[in-house]
C-alpha cells in the first residue's frame, strides 16, 4: 500500500511541474509586448536606459512614481 501511495505521489508531482513549466510564459515574452506598445506610442528604449524608464518617460512620471503606482497595484489584488 504504500508504494502504490508513493507512486501515485510521485505522480502527481510530475503532472503538476508539468502544468506549471507548461503555463509559465517566457519573461521575454513580456518585455516585447511592453517594447511594442512604447513603438506604438512612438517611444524607443535608448541603449542606456532601462525598460522601466523607458515607460517612465514614456508616461511622463518619475521611477519612484512608477514603482509607488506598481507597489499599490500589487496590494489592490
């Protein structure tokens, strides 16, 4: 009984890292729907400037209002 228990156990982890490896999108995936929405609004990220303030100037705010509004996002759910 407990090696058809432990069997089973073992498969139930397998399916599950499967589900979450198959439902992870990939990080860059992210960053170039942000990239093509600044294009799209005529903004381009300079080679110095991070993808955060490039969407900082792009919305006209400073870095810590951006991560004030992010942080209050975040709470809100």
């Amino acid at each position: 009984m407990r090696q058809t228990l432990h069997k089973r156990l073992e498969k139930l982890e397998q399916d599950v890292q499967a589900r979450q490896a198959s439902a992870k999108p990939e990080s860059s995936d992210h960053i170039e729907v942000i990239r093509g929405r600044l294009r799209a609004w005529g903004v381009e990220q300079q080679p110095e400037e991070s993808l955060a303030m490039t969407l900082c100037r792009a919305m006209g705010i400073s870095g810590s209002e951006l991560r004030r509004r992010l942080e209050a996002r975040a709470c809100a759910q």
